[in-house]
C-alpha cells in the first residue's frame, strides 16, 4: 500500500518466490493454490507461469518491478523441460498468451492447468473439437482483453483452476466474461476446479482432487451441448 498511502513516492521493489499447488503427497499446508489470496490485495503482482520460457521472462520482469510481486511456481512443473534462451529477455506483466487456437470454445488457465487443458485439446480434437486455450500468466494485472476477444469469437468459456472454487481466480474470470461479453456467449461459463475442501493427504483423495483433463473435456463437451436460451 505503500505506493497509494505516499502520493507515487514510496516503492517497494520486492519479488517473493513462492510454491504453490497440490500432488505431492505433502498435505493440506504445503499443497495449497495461494494465488487468489494475493491477487484479491492493491498493490500485490501475482504471476504464475506454465512453461520454463515463461518462468525465465517473468523473473526478470518482476525483478525489474517497482511493486511487490508474488511470484508462484507449481511444484509439479519443477520437472518440466523447455527451450529457454541463454540471452535476457523480459516478458511484460498483463499479457495473456494463446497457446492454442480454436474455434469451439475458450478454456482459460494458468500454470499447470494450462498443460492439463492442453491434454484435454488433444483429446477433443481427436472428435472434431478445437478449443482455444488462454494462459493467463500473470492474474494481477490480469489480461481480460485477450480472454474477451477469443469468448466473443468461440461463444463459450472454460475457466480451469486448481484453487479452491469459491472466490477463485476462476471465479474472477468468469464473473468479468459475463459482464462484460454476455451477449456473446452462447452456452453457460463453466467452471473445473477442485472441491471446495482442504487438500487430502491421501495419495488417491489427492488425485481425485485436483482437476483433471478429463474434467476439462467433459466441461467443454457440456457447454457444446447446452445452448443459452
């Protein structure tokens, strides 16, 4: 709050590394999805990248900040093998980007939903469905222009989330579609999300738990088939 309570003058240029998500069997108090806690404050940028490209161009951004940012990384994405340039480079803060086209519906994500949409991609469009998928990558600030844009081209939307669902980055997404682009739906917004529960600490409760790409494509099959009337 420094920023507003000081006229402009006071800057606070932090940057908190921070793990985030369930599926390592380490119990509800290391496995929450934080990100809708710290996106709801001013003042707080929150990112939370997909992909090892992503990651090394939002560090240096969020170095480069002059606000507080809460950098999430998934713990089940430390694994996950890219191309990343050994050069410097920064990727802005509020631009979401489409690592997908598609016609039928959008599905917005971020970090390791992202990867969980995309494998329900491959599945649809093995039975003629082409969903276009928004990774969000930063949520404050919040690229709604690049969401609105592909919802007014496909008329349905998809909001995957592995926070819990209430006041949910999903949530969030989903109320400003409606808003501001209800006309141009033509199906009801859907949500996948986990329960809205503690994450277990049982290896099988987990699993169940977490959303799926199955859940993503029976969420996508649902809206292709329930028109808005």
């Amino acid at each position: 709050k420094f920023k507003y309570m000081f006229g402009g003058k006071a800057e606070t240029p932090v940057v908190i590394r921070a793990m985030v998500g369930a599926g390592f069997r380490a119990a509800a108090q290391h496995s929450q999805m934080l990100t809708p806690l710290f996106t709801h404050i001013p003042g707080i940028k929150v990112v939370c990248p997909s992909t090892p490209y992503d990651t090394k161009g939002l560090l240096i951004q969020a170095i480069r900040e002059n606000d507080p940012v809460i950098f999430c990384e998934h713990k089940n994405l430390y694994g996950f093998e890219g191309e990343v340039p050994e050069a410097s480079y920064a990727i802005p803060f509020g631009e979401a980007n489409v690592v997908r086209d598609g016609r039928d519906a959008t599905v917005v994500a971020y970090g390791l939903m992202v990867h969980r949409a995309l494998e329900a991609a491959a599945s649809l469009a093995k039975e003629g469905i082409e969903i276009e998928i928004v990774d969000l990558r930063t949520l404050s600030p919040i690229d709604m222009d690049t969401v609105l844009d592909s919802v007014t081209r496909t008329g349905r939307l998809v909001c995957v989330d592995e926070a819990n669902p209430r006041c949910s980055i999903a949530a969030d997404v989903s109320a400003q579609v409606a808003m501001q682009a209800f006309g141009a739906l033509t199906a009801g917004i859907e949500m996948v999300t986990p329960p809205h529960v503690p994450v277990p600490f049982s290896p099988p409760l987990e699993d169940l738990y977490i959303p799926s790409a199955a859940q993503v494509a029976a969420a996508v099959r649902k809206t292709l088939k329930g028109g808005r009337h």
